[in-house]
C-alpha cells in the first residue's frame, strides 16, 4: 500500500514525492502505538495535579507526625508506665 503524506498536487511546489510503500498491517499497527502513546502522556498530564496533592499531603503528615513524637517525648508520654510514675513521684517531692 502507497502511503502518502501530502496529496500528489504538492509534489510539484516540493519537487519531491512524498510517498511510502509499507503493508497495510505495520500502518495499523503503527496507529495503535502512536495512539497508546498519547493516551498514556494525556493521562500522567490529566493525574499531575493528583500527584502534586498526595505529595503536599504526605509532607504535611509527616511533619504533623514529627511535631507529635516531640510532644510525647517532651510530656514523657512514650515511657512505660511504671517509670513515668516513677518520674512523677520524684519531681513532687
């Protein structure tokens, strides 16, 4: 099968006949690729502002996440009970 790129009255303003012979299966198939192709660009640019979220949201967890274990550490709250008892009893007296 002759595939052409532009129709044949431009060969005259180009000076070149832009033409190809390939099977009819490789342009079909060719089709299929370019087309899942642009399909999956078309999705990674339509989920980008997804991503960009989840990110935002992630770094803000793990900051909450950080500021909480401080908390513990500071107010003792992640000793065993038996210490923080303990701990209480001598800063009383």
């Amino acid at each position: 099968m002759n595939v052409r790129l532009l129709p044949s009255e431009f060969d005259g303003f180009l000076g070149v006949d832009v033409s190809l012979s390939i099977p009819v299966f490789v342009l079909f198939l060719s089709g299929v690729i370019f087309g899942l192709f642009v399909g999956f660009v078309w999705e990674w640019i339509r989920e980008m502002k997804h991503r960009s979220a989840s990110n935002r949201k992630s770094k803000d967890l793990a900051r909450v996440e950080n500021e909480l274990n401080q908390l513990k550490r500071d107010t003792g709250q992640n000793e065993d009970e038996v210490l923080l008892l303990l701990n209480n009893n001598q800063s009383n007296r």
